[in-house]
C-alpha cells in the first residue's frame, strides 16, 4: 500500500458512529462550551454536560473524594464536586517565586492542602471548589503559568530530562521542548477568555482556527518528550512523539525521532496494549518543528475517531503500518528521515542527593514519595520547600520520576540549603535504593477510574518488597517497581521490572519483565489476585535473582532469561500471546 492510497479513517468502517467525543468538540466553539456559564450555577458544584470534558482541554477534570462519596449519598447530598488542576510546565522547570504562589494556594484554597508532582513534570492541585476556580487561573497567570492543553485530546506538557550536569546541552533541550509545546498549542484564545477575562469579540471567534491541531483537535490524548541519552527519565516508550538528542562534541545537532509509544490498556480487551516507540530516524536541528507538526498532523487526519479505545497513535502505526506513517510524514513535513544515530540508554532513575554541574553550579535532587508534597506529622514536606524557595537563586526543576530537583545553588548556599532540607525531612539517608526506585500513580481517594490503592498502598508494597530483598541477602539491590490502580498505566507500570496493575480493590495483575532502561513492555504473570498471593511468588523469585543472576543481571533481564515470563518484543501480537 503507498501512502497516496491511505484516505483518512479509510481503515474504518465509513458508516461507524464518531465516538461522542468528536460531536462535542465540533460543537464546542473552539472549546467554549457554556463553561463560563456553568461557573455561576449554584445548583451544583460541578460542570454540566458537555462542560463536564471541555474542561480538560483547560487543565482541569472534575473529581469528588471517593472516601465520602457514600456518606454522603446517603446524606442525600451530592458529590462534594471539585476540579483538579494540572500546570503546564515544559520540561518541568519552575521558579521559586512561582513556587511561593502556588505553595500559597495550595494551602489557602485546596481541599487537600497538597501540591502533587506528577510523572510528567509538573504539578497539580486537588480539590479547587468552584469558586475558587477562576482566582487560581488568574492567580497562575500572574506568576507566568497556564494549565492550557494539559488534559484533552491535544498535545500534553512537553517533558524534557532534568539533566542539570550537562548543562548547555540541557539548556538547548529545554529550549526546544519550550518551542514544541508553544507549537503544537491551540490557538484558540477560550482560556484567555473564560478565565483571564480575555476580551471577547464576533471577530475573534470568527478568526479562530486551528492549522495544526484542526477543529475537532486531535483523536486523543498526545504526548511528547525531548530527551538526551544515557538518561531515559522520561520513559520515551510511553510517548507518542520522542525527541531523542544526538550531540557532537557536546553541541546539540538533531534528534532520532520515536514515534508511536503508550502504555494503557483495558482489562479483557484484547485490542488493547502497552506499545514501544517505533525509530523513524534522524533529523537535523532546522526540521524539529516541521516533523512535530505533520507527525500531529498524520495523527490527526489517520487516527481512529470512532473507538477511543483505538485511537492513540500506537494504535494509527499499527492500523495503517509504521512505515506508510512515516513516509506520509516525510510527505508533509518535505523532510526525509536520515538513518538514526546511534545513542544508548542507560538508566531512568534520578540521582537522589547533590551533584556539581559544568557551570559550578551545585543541584540537590529531593526524593519525594509520591511526588506528594504536603506536610506530614513527622516531614514537614511542603514548608520545607517553602523555606528553600524563600531563599533559593536558582529554579526548581519537577522529573518525570515525580522528584523535585533544587538545581542552580552556588556553593556559598549549599550548606543552608542543605540544613533546611534535613530539618523537612526532604532528604531522608535511610531511604532505600528500593524506595528510590519505586513509584506509584495517584489512584485512590481522587482518581474517578482507580480499581484498587496505588499511592497509598506504595509505602506498604515497599518495605514489603525491601523484607524480601533482605531475606535473600540483598538489601542493597532494587527492582524498578511500579503501581497503577488501573489499567491505563498512569505510574507506568508497563516499562517497569514488577509493575502491579489494579483490578479491583487489594487485587493486582502482576506483570513482569520490563528492564532497568525502560525499553521493554513487561508480561502477564498473575492476574487478579491479592498480596497472599504475589508476595509469595515475588518471594521465591526474588530468592531465585539472589542466587542465579549472571553479573550485573537485573531483575527484568532475569526473568526473561529464566523463561519465568515470555518476552515482550511486537506488543500486538506477544503482549496478550
Ligand atoms: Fe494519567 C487519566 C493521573 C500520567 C494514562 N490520569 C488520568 C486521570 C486524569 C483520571 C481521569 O481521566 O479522570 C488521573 C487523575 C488522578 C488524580 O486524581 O490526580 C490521571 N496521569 C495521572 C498522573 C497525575 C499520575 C501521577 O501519579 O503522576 C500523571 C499526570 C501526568 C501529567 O502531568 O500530565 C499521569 N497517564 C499518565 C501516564 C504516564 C505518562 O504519560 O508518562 C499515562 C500512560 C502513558 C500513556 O498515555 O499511554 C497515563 N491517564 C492515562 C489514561 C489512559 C490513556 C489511554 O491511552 O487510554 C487515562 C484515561 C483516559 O485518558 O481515558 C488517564
Ligand atoms: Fe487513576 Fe488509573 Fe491513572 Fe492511577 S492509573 S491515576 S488509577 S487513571
């Protein structure tokens, strides 16, 4: 098949329904909606209709707190509605005045009090009630933020490796993840509008248009990265569109392009599975823009509008074949992909503690568990980083491991900053390499789609896991663990070593074989089944690694080896084999 015969959707059925989805987009005057008018309902606390999903495209989803969802029904009351809040960020990097800010609202005017670094480099705030909801655009956009194109079927916070070593090297990386995110934006100016009080006019909604991302925006959800290797923070293989550094002599020169990654899944949907990124090739510095544009562009005129369960771009590669999507993006963009450069990964972790950057600049990498910052009895967390932004010269930077990352201290401030960070708990030297290396997804009292605990559970699973590693003699050894309270992978368990994937309340897939890289899915071991199970069997493998592992053999690698699990190589057809 060329790629002159691929008509858009042709691999569908032409009579199938559009997925409501698309309705309400179209509809939706470039994503006005009646949101403004929901905002002075007083017979609810929540967003009508239609306004229910727009509001994703601002930034925003509505939530309630499922802990008192019962009470409070039986309270004939409804949900105590409320919206979560995710910044856009690029490449994760905030400023200590605007973390002031935002450390102010979380504690004034959130129901939780928290500030939650995410596993995309930023920050949300849960529970803004209605009211309060307009103040906090207004007061983000003050202090220079905006949560546009966060959530919805757009292109997502642009991640970037917080590498403050290599720092000329980063700074180019973080500028072209800068420039990608302010490309692929939505142009229409309804954010301005409902929430900054932007003007209004016939004209501006008449001149609204969207070149790259097209009236009904994109199938679904888009995500991108810029990275530069050995690191592999960012975990390229969930992305659907990767920039992965090539440089020469420490200078920036082009990017290998990966394109086609994702990792959710539904349970018993066959149809549906974590996917690696395809490696399109290599392009000059000059072509990063075009190439991200008509790889959204393809994405978007190829992808599956009628089932969204189909419709990422691991989905469109798969339907229409990886190589007639390339071509037609070399079509577009007038671009031909050069073979790709070689490059390695070689870790995905964060480098917990100080390190010196090329500049002299000293950078302290906090470990945040959960990337949940708040203050807890016995760790003042969230004043803690109060206090260090109150004196700190140099910015913060948020990683993909949801850490936070003092970057920019001159040594002169190491030692002050380095006393209130021990005072907070914020640096803890009895954390584990185990604790360091595992993460969890937020589930669990906000997320409207957990099945069973993540964030909650994590600790627990930890030093659970951190027992059985000391049981086998190998209490200094870890194992990338991850935990999602559902399927659709958000803590990305599906490029972990041991990733538990909720099923139901205390129940778990248990699915393994992923590596310390993050280039391998993992697979299927047990499914459905609660600690009285998995514990024992992480148990006797863990106990089989200590013993039988070849030289620096991890855990991932070592199932595989041992034929404990089958491994992962075309997702399509090994992933459910
Ligand atoms: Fe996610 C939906 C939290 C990273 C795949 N994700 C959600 C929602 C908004 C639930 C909802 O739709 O109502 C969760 C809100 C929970 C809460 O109370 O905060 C949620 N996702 C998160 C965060 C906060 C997890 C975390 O612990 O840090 C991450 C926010 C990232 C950000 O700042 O943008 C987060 N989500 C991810 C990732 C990991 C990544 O991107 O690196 C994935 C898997 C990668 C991928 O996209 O394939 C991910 N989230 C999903 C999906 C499944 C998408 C799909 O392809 O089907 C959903 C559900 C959906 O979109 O329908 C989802
Ligand atoms: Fe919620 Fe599932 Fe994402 Fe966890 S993986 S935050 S439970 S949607």
């Amino acid at each position: 098949m060329s790629t002159t015969d691929i008509k858009p959707n042709s691999k569908l059925d032409s009579k199938a329904k559009l997925a409501d989805n698309e309705r309400l987009k179209a509809e939706s005057n470039f994503l006005r909606g009646t949101i403004e008018a929901d905002l002075h309902d007083p017979l609810t606390g929540g967003f009508n209709g239609d306004n229910f999903q727009l509001i994703r495209f601002h930034g925003m989803y509505q939530q309630d707190d499922r802990d008192i969802r019962s009470e409070r029904t039986k309270q004939k009351l409804e949900p105590l509605h409320n919206v979560m809040l995710r910044a856009r960020m690029p490449g994760g990097i905030i400023e200590p005045e605007q973390w002031l800010a935002i450390d102010q609202f979380a504690d004034e005017k959130t129901l939780y009090g928290s500030i939650r670094l995410t596993t995309r480099q930023t920050f949300q705030f849960h529970g803004v009630l209605k009211p309060n909801i307009k103040a906090m655009h207004q007061m983000l956009d003050s202090v220079g933020i905006d949560s546009i194109a966060t959530a919805g079927d757009v292109n997502r916070n642009v991640l970037c490796t917080t590498n403050p070593v290599e720092s000329d090297l980063h700074q180019d990386a973080y500028e072209w993840a800068t420039k990608i995110s302010e490309h692929l934006l939505p142009h229409t100016k309804a954010y301005a509008e409902i929430w900054l009080n932007g003007e209004k006019s016939e004209s501006s909604l008449q001149e609204t248009q969207e070149p790259i991302l097209g009236s009904t925006y994109l199938p679904r959800k888009f995500k991108t990265t810029v990275t530069i290797p050995p690191n592999n923070e960012v975990d390229v293989h969930a992305n659907d569109l990767n920039f992965v550094a090539i440089a020469e002599n420490g200078k920036l020169v082009g990017f290998n392009v990966l394109v086609g990654g994702g990792l959710a899944m539904t349970h018993g949907d066959a149809n549906t599975y974590p996917r690696k990124a395809d490696d399109f090739g290599f392009i000059p510095l000059q072509h990063t823009l075009k190439i991200a544009e008509h790889v959204v562009s393809t994405q978007r005129d190829w992808g599956n509008r009628v089932n969204r369960k189909n419709a990422k771009t691991k989905y469109t590669l798969d339907t229409f074949g990886s190589d007639n999507f390339k071509a037609e993006v070399e079509k577009r963009a007038g671009v031909k992909f050069e073979p790709s450069r070689p490059y390695k990964f070689t870790h995905r972790g964060d480098r917990i503690g100080w390190v010196e950057g090329i500049d002299g600049k000293h950078h302290l990498t906090l470990f945040i568990q959960n990337g949940r910052i708040l203050d807890y009895p016995d760790k003042p967390l969230k004043t803690g980083c109060r206090k260090i932004a109150e004196i700190h010269q140099g910015d913060f930077r948020m990683t993909a491991n949801q850490n936070l990352i003092v970057a920019g201290v001159p040594v002169e401030q190491k030692d002050e900053i380095e006393r209130i960070a021990r005072e907070h708990g914020l640096i803890d030297d009895s954390h584990t390499e185990q604790r360091k290396n595992s993460m969890a997804c937020v589930a669990l009292p906000t997320c409207p789609l957990a099945m069973a605990e993540a964030e909650r559970y994590l600790p627990t699973l930890i030093e659970q896991t951190e027992a059985l590693l000391a049981k086998h003699g190998i209490a200094n050894d870890d194992i990338i663990l991850r935990v999602v309270g559902c399927p659709n992978g958000c803590g990305r368990a599906m490029l972990a070593e041991i990733g538990l994937v909720g099923k139901g309340p205390g129940k778990y897939n248990v699915y393994l074989g992923g590596n310390r890289e993050g280039t391998r899915v993992p697979k299927l071991y047990l499914e459905n089944v609660s600690d009285d199970v998995y514990l024992p069997a992480l148990d006797a493998l863990i106990g089989q690694w200590a013993n039988e592992r070849l030289d620096n053999e991890c855990f991932g690698d070592f199932v595989i080896r041992k034929q404990i699990v089958a491994e992962v190589k075309v997702s399509k057809t090994d992933f459910h084999a």
